[in-house]
C-alpha cells in the first residue's frame, strides 16, 4: 500500500491533524502538497500537549518517519517562526528527517501586502500571501526555493532579480539579499522531492500525503471564488509532489460531524441561530491560524457525495462526533432543492449554491456522552445510527470515528 492520500471533505477544519497523528506510526513518511502558512493541523498527544503545524508535514512528532514538503507548497518567512515554534517544543527538525522541495514557492512581502489590501476583505483569507504567491506562480514571475538554492549557477541571480524587478520591487537586490537570509537555515533542507519520493515508493515506503484545507477549498473544485488557491484534492497530491496514481491504494477522506467555514463564501447548511453558537462553543470552532470563529451548520450529503467522487474515497475518518453528544434531534440536509428541482448532489457554480434550499432529516440524538468509548460498535445505538447513514449515503466505510480533542479519544471498528 505504498501511498496514501488524506483530504478534507468540506471547508477545511476537519481535524485533520489528529487522524494524521493516529495514523502516522503505519507510515515511513508524512508529506505536504499543497498550501502554507494558511494551513492549521492541530494535534493534542496523549498527557494533553497540544502541537499546531502549519507548513511542516505533522509526522515530524516521530522519529523514525521522514517529512517532505513538495513542490506545491508555498512558504518561506512564516516556516521561520514554526521552524523555531516547533523546535522549542522539543520536535527535531533536521535534513535526516524533512525534506523541501526545490519548487516550493516563496511567499514575499508583496504577496502579503495584496493579500490584506484586496481579496482578504471580500473572500476572507487567512491574509498570509496565499493567493498572490500561486498568483505568481502561475504568472512565471514568482521564486522557488531552487532559484535562491542555485543563486551560484550562471545566470540564475539576474534571472530572480528580473522577477522580483517585474514584481514591482524598486530595489531588487536588497530584496534579494533579505530573502537570501531567511533562506540561508532552509539551504541543509532542499532537495528534489520529486526524486526521492519516487525511490522511496519504488522500495515500498509507506508515504501519506497530507491534504491542507478541504475540498471546498479547492481553487479547481471548490465554491470558487470563495476558495483558496491550490489544489487541496486528491488530484493535488500528484501535481503537488511529482508522484503517480498509480501509487495510491487509499484516499481518506475527513469528515466532521456537522459542517463548519470559516471565511466567506456559500454554505447552505449554516445555523443563523443559537444552534450555531452551540456548536461553535461546544466544537471549540475558532480558527487555529487566524482565530476567527468558524460558522457552523448541519452535516451536508450533497456536498460530501460530490467531495467523495472528486477524491475517490476508499474510507471516511468521522472527526468530532461528540460535539452533538448532548443534541436533541440532529439535522442532516440529505438533498438541495434548486428551481424546481431535486438535486442530490451539490452543483458546481458558488451561485446555484447560495439558491439551494437543503432538505433536512432530523436524526434523533444520542444525549449522552462518548468520549470514552473506544471501538465504533459499543457507540449509543443512535450515534451508530449517525455514523451509518453516512456510510450509506456515501458508499463509504466510516472506519475511525473522533469522540473528543485528546489524541487517544477515538473509537475504531
Ligand atoms: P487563503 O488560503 O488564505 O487565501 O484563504 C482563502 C479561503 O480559504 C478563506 O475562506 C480562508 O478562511 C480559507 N482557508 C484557508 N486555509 C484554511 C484552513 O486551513 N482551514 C480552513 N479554512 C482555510
Ligand atoms: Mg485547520
């Protein structure tokens, strides 16, 4: 089973982080595809310790599995400040276990600058350069860790100061020099990923792919524009690390048990009421990077069978579960109801989106705690009920379900 791919299946804010956690013991590497310092993976060990990774893979917590942040990742500055976070939490971070692709992105100042000035306001980014550095990415003007890493080679450095010239920077060299700076701890880390990758699944190394955000999120498949801009899918870990297919057995798709967005955008299912702020306060939904509460709403199947057949799920993580522990009657919107029409799936344009009125079934709640509970078979026989409408619906094993924030809080099959 040589590679694995882990995606969200709504707006990000799945906990990913702590499945990843549980799961990377099974594995010889955790790596990064997509995304940055936008990115927030939480994980709570076992005595309660919480980690927040934002560009760094989250299997750098063991030591014996190795990291790699691939070449569709963006970052530079904000790894600076993890780099020294996680380290003074006492994670080792050496070239033995990380490494970073040549074509990793830089995110400059003028990324961060036209992030808070344009599309923060009307999308509500995380305000972090994401957009304007895949912005010029696509536009050919943007840096990559290799441009900084071969400065020596001829050539090189008069070709980054034409870029950062056509980036509106007046003085280009001691842009250059500054970023040369940041970069200088980063130099022991740059590799080919692309490279060592392929061997390491060519001698059957066990890979996980960490998806960031969700995929909702997705600059292809998400509600665009209210999307970020990478590719968050399944599809994103192939362009995102330079690996086949034909290496992924598995694709696990995250989902919580209700839907929560943070940032703005169409989201049929969201609670305007008090139901929103309970669930907001008893799922503890505020933002791991930005600290903006998170909007929440009901669990929405049209969404997650759309997110399904993007990624191609082979099994679900159900993440959270326990945040309804003490709901009365739980609403699933299971259909849209759009001009007239049935639709079972979620359409594509942002548009339809904000016309779609869900079709709510009220599941009837278990009101009784599960954060002890540790195999899926000795859950309420009403929260069983929950997890298998999923399965159901999705044609997709459930097969861990999240019953509480600590990482030993989680009933398997
Ligand atoms: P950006 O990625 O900062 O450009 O933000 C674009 C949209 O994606 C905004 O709605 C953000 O709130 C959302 N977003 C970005 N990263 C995350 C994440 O890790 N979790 C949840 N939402 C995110
Ligand atoms: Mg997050």
């Amino acid at each position: 089973m040589p590679a694995t791919v882990l995606v969200g299946c709504q707006w990000g804010d799945e906990g990913k982080g702590k499945i990843i956690d549980l799961l990377t013991p099974r594995y010889d590497w955790v790596v990064r595809y997509q995304g940055g310092p936008n990115a927030g993976h939480t994980v709570r060990d076992e005595h309660g310790n919480t980690y927040i990774f934002h560009a760094f893979p989250s299997g750098l917590r063991y030591p014996h599995v190795k990291n790699a942040i691939g070449n569709g990742v963006a970052d530079l500055s904000e790894m600076r400040e993890e780099m020294k976070t996680l380290s003074s939490r006492g994670i080792k971070i050496t070239p033995d276990n990380l490494c970073i692709s040549t074509n990793v992105h830089v995110i400059m100042s003028h990324h961060i600058e036209r992030d808070k000035l344009r599309s923060a306001k009307k999308i509500g980014t995380t305000e972090r350069g994401i957009g304007p550095a895949y912005e010029d990415k696509a536009a050919r003007t943007g840096i990559k860790f290799g441009d900084l890493y071969f400065l020596g080679y001829p050539g090189v450095r008069s070709e980054v100061l034409d870029r950062l010239e056509r980036n509106g920077y007046e003085n280009p060299n001691e842009v250059l020099s500054q970023l040369e700076k940041d970069f200088e701890q980063f130099k022991p880390f740059v590799r080919d990923t692309v490279e060592d990758l392929n061997d390491a699944l060519k001698r059957r190394d066990r890979v996980l792919c960490e998806g960031a955000q969700g995929t909702f999120l997705d600059v292809d498949m998400g509600t665009y524009p209210f999307v970020t801009s990478s590719n968050t899918t399944a599809g994103g870990a192939m362009t995102g690390l330079g690996i086949s297919p034909r290496y992924v057995k598995e694709v696990i798709g995250l989902v919580k048990a209700y839907t929560t967005r943070v940032g703005n955008g169409p989201f049929p299912t969201e609670f305007k009421l008090e139901t929103g702020e309970r669930y907001r306060k008893v799922g503890v939904e505020v933002g791991t990077t930005t600290g903006r509460p998170r909007r929440c709403g009901a669990l929405d199947i049209p969404m997650l069978r759309r997110s399904a057949e993007i990624n191609g799920l082979t099994s679900i993580a159900l993440t959270k579960l326990d945040v309804l522990d003490q709901e009365k009657g739980i609403p699933v919107c299971t259909r849209y109801f759009l001009d007239g029409a049935m639709l079972d799936r979620m359409p594509s344009h942002y548009s339809q989106l904000e016309h779609c009125i869900p079709q709510f079934e009220i599941l009837t709640g278990w009101q009784e705690k599960t954060d002890n509970i540790r195999k899926i078979a000795d859950l309420p026989e009403n929260a069983k009920k929950y997890v298998k409408k999923i399965e159901k619906e999705l044609h997709t094993p459930v097969f861990v379900v999240g019953v509480g924030s600590r990482r030993q809080e989680i009933a398997v099959r």
